[in-house]
C-alpha cells in the first residue's frame, strides 16, 4: 500500500482533485502539476506560438534562398556552354559557391548549424528566434533550391522555345513561363517541406529557445515527471501536422482538378 | 518578290563534338513574301535548319543573315529579331497556366509595350480570322490539337513578324485536323507572308510553296520550283525520296 497520496505530493493540490474520485486523484495531479500549476499551461502556448513562427520565418527564407540557388544551377547548367566573358565567370563564380552551399547545408546535422549561428556567428544577438529561423531558414533553402531545381527541369523544354521564339530573353522567360509552372509543379512539395520543417525546429531548444519540445521538457523537469509535458507536446504536432497534412491534400487536389 | 529577308551562309551543326553532322554546308535564302518548304527525309536536318535561322539552334559554323544583318554575330541582340520571326512549333507549346488570349497578348504587352486594350483588339482580331473567338477566356489544355495549332499561329502573327517559320506543324496532329491548320496557312500565304515550312505535307509544298528544298544528310540536295522538284526531279536521291512518300 503506497501511502496516502496527498502526502507523496509536493504541491498543494485543489480541492476539485481531492474532492473527486479517489482513483483518479493521482491522474488529477499529475494533470494539475504539468498544465495548471502556476499557469504552466501558458507555456506550451509560448511554445506552440514560437514553433510556428520560427518555422513560418524559416520557410519564407528558404523559399527566397531557393529560388536564387535554384536559378543560379538551373541557368548555369543549360547556358554555360554558350556563354563567355564577364558573365560566365560571375555566372560560374556563384554556381560554385551555390554548389558549397548545398554540399556543407546538406552534409551536416541542422542541430549543429543552428548552434554554431547562436553560439559562434550571433554569439553577441540575444534574438533566439529570428538566429533559429535565419539558421532554419539556410537550411531549407538548400532543400527548396532542390525541389524548385527539380520542378524547373520539369517543365516541356518546348516552352523555353516558345518563349525565346517571341523574342523574350531567358530572365523573363523564366519569369513569365517556366517559374510560374514550375511552382504550381512543387506547391505540394514545398507544403510538405513545411511539415517536415515544423518538426525539425524541434530542436531548437539546443539555443533555449522555447518551442514546444522545450517547453515539454522545461515543464518534465520542472515537475520531476515528464509524462504529461511530453506527451503534450508530441500532441502539438501531430495536431499541427494532421492541419497541415489535411490542407496539402486539399491543395492538390484542387491543383490536379485546374490540371491540363 | 524583292530583296533577300534571310540568308543562310555555309551553315555547319555538328553535335557531340563534330562526331554528328546535322548540317553541313547549307547555303539558301528567302526572298520577302516568298514560301519556301522544306522537304526531306527525318534526320536530314531540315529542322535544324529551320532552328538555326531564328538561333533557337546555334549553328557551330556558317552565318545567317536576318534582313541583312549578321545575327550569329554575337553582338547581336537576338531577342529583338526573333520579334521579327514568328515560330510555330510541332508540338504547339502553348502556355498552359495562361488563357488563350494572354498567351496572345503577352508578348505585344511586355516587347512591344502595347497597351492590354490595343493588345487584345488585335488578338480578338486575329482570333475571329482564324474562327475561334469563342475560346479566347479558354485555356490550352480546353482545346483540340488543331486548335491550338491555330492558337499557335496567331500568337506568333500578334508580334506582327517579317517572317514565319514552321516546323512540322501538322506532324503532331490527328489526320482530321490537318486540313483546319493547313488552311491558316494558306491564308496566310495568300496574304504575302513570308514562310518558311518544314513538313511532310507534299500537297501543302505543291500547292502554296515558290521554291521547294530538298535535303539529305545535312545538306540541300536539290531546290526549285514545286514543279521542278515533284515532277522532274534531277537528282537520284530526291527521286527516291519523293517515290516513297507519294
């Protein structure tokens, strides 16, 4: 026989736990600890709130750097052989550091680019969220640049033709023909480029930045029980990725009905 | 029948490093209003020809000529004659994410700096001529293929091009929708256009070309008069040829 419960418990405990149905009291406080207590409820709001705008900045930075790197190897790849002068070099002086950029984002862990930008590069800026997205957001440029690489490459080389027929120049044939197909080409790969960028900001607690597993995991050890924090904030996401998910598949679908 | 409105001078494409020959050698010229067709076996380069003269293919030896000016040379601002050169292409290559009548009045509005209303007056236009006003707010893939051929068609006419190229432009259309687009561009002819057709369309060549040339391996075997080539034939090879296809 374990003790009287209310003797094991650290805190006081409200009345409405006491009150209630004995087997339920031990429930009723962990419950109480891990959200009630102290408002601790406020913090996962916190949370849930810096998760989402860091992987919301995140994704507008890496859509902008994609973009760029992704014109950058796309014109390089089908010009270079025909270009000279002044702007090949400078042409093939960015698609090599394009090319650095990818290899070093994409062969080493986000976790450890996000410390080395908070803790080395931004040592001085006490600005967690905006170093996290800035770091998140170069990450998943490398990664959009490939998908916008891949959704450029798509598009029927017959339309550059028909482009370049009417006299446009290559920059604004891609303006107005290619990129405009070939975002509606990676739109659903780019929204789960999202998804998975929400969970990879997962780690941004490394800097003690407070999204919704540091949250989770201030609370456990607040609380000396990680049960409830933990399983809250796994319940965050997988309520946030079920959104998502959910509103991806709307928007294919709708995409595939406005299909040729 | 004037002045010369391009030249091509000794053209050379050789691909993977001078191991293909796509063109050798070829020397022709089109006259203004002229309609030259171009005829030949697949692989005889005609289309690279074709290509070549608006550079959508850069030749790797040779000169073309664009209403006397040297537009190989590298000085050149190509995008401002190929405004000049319309091009039809086998496979249409209409813009999909646009309606019909903005894949018409893009060009004119953004090169030519015309106003949207004047734009679309002469796209509405060129769509009534060409019988298909009612899918001016449709998009491409709401089309059939001789329609978008035609599409096609008066897209490149709105930039109001010296000449026309086309490229095998009933090759990728069902037989009944051959004759709709040979049509447009008999009316065309008729109008003075200058054109010049790759096709296998023997009768379209006999009917509405000046001057037929006919290649083989990369080269003009022979060229004259439709009835120079289909009747009287000189050479071995386009009597060859022209056994097989008619």
């Amino acid at each position: 026989m374990r003790p009287s419960a209310s003797q094991s418990w650290p805190l006081e405990a409200p009345d409405w736990i006491l009150n209630g149905p004995e087997w339920l009291n031990d429930l009723g406080y962990d419950f109480y600890k891990s959200f009630v207590f102290d408002n601790r409820y406020q913090m996962y709001i916190k949370g849930l709130g810096n998760t989402l705008l860091l992987t919301l900045l995140a994704l507008l930075i890496g859509v902008a750097l994609g973009v760029v790197i992704s014109l950058i190897r796309v014109s390089w790849d089908k010009n270079h052989t025909e270009m000279q002068g002044p702007g090949k070099f400078f042409l093939g002086f960015f698609n090599a550091l394009a090319k650095v950029y990818l290899t070093v984002i994409r062969g080493t862990p986000a976790v450890v680019q996000l410390m080395i930008m908070y803790f080395v590069i931004f040592a001085s800026s006490r600005n967690k969220v905006m170093v996290a997205a800035l770091s998140f957001g170069i990450n998943s440029g490398a990664y959009v640049a490939e998908i916008i690489r891949g959704g450029i490459m798509s598009i029927d080389t017959g339309q550059m033709e028909a482009g370049r027929s009417l006299g446009f120049g290559y920059v604004a044939t891609m303006r107005y023909i290619i990129l405009p197909q070939a975002f509606k080409a990676v739109l659903p790969t780019l929204a789960n480029e999202f998804i998975v960028l929400l969970k990879e900001t997962a780690v941004a607690g490394y800097v003690g930045l407070t999204d919704v597993t540091y949250a989770g995991n201030i609370i456990g050890g607040n609380c000396y029980d990680y049960l409830f924090p933990l399983l809250m904030s796994a319940l965050i996401y997988l309520i946030l990725v079920m959104f998502f998910t959910f509103l991806v598949g709307k928007l294919e679908r709708r995409l595939r009905s406005s299909e040729r | 029948m004037s002045a010369d409105i391009i030249q091509a001078m000794d053209l050379q494409k050789h691909f993977d490093g001078g191991d293909i020959k796509a063109l050798n050698g070829v020397n022709a010229s089109v006259k203004k209003g002229e309609v030259v067709v171009v005829i030949g076996p697949s692989g005889s380069g005609k289309s690279t020809f074709l290509r070549c003269l608006n550079l959508l293919e850069v030749p790797t030896g040779g000169k073309v000529l664009f209403e006397g000016v040297d537009i190989t040379d590298k000085k050149a601002d190509i995008n401002l004659h190929r405004q000049k050169m319309g091009m039809v292409f086998q496979h249409f290559n209409l813009f999909p994410h646009m309606t019909i009548l903005r894949n018409m009045t893009l060009a004119p509005m953004k090169l030519l700096k015309k106003s949207q209303a004047d734009a679309e007056a002469k796209a509405k236009a060129l769509l009534e001529r060409v019988g298909l006003s009612d899918r001016a707010n449709a998009y491409p893939s709401q089309l059939s293929g001789g329609q978008k051929q035609r599409i096609a068609i008066v897209r490149a006419l709105c930039m109001d091009p010296e000449v026309m190229l086309f490229d095998e432009p009933t090759s990728a259309l069902d037989p009944e929708m051959v004759g709709e687009v040979l049509e447009v561009m008999k009316e065309l002819a008729k109008e003075g256009m200058t054109m010049v057709v790759v096709t296998h369309e023997m009768g379209f060549a006999r009917e509405m070309a000046d001057r037929v040339i006919f290649m083989a391996e990369g080269k003009i075997v022979e060229e004259g008069t439709p009835e120079e080539i289909f009747m009287a034939p000189k050479q071995p090879r386009t009597r060859d040829f022209l056994a097989k296809v008619l």
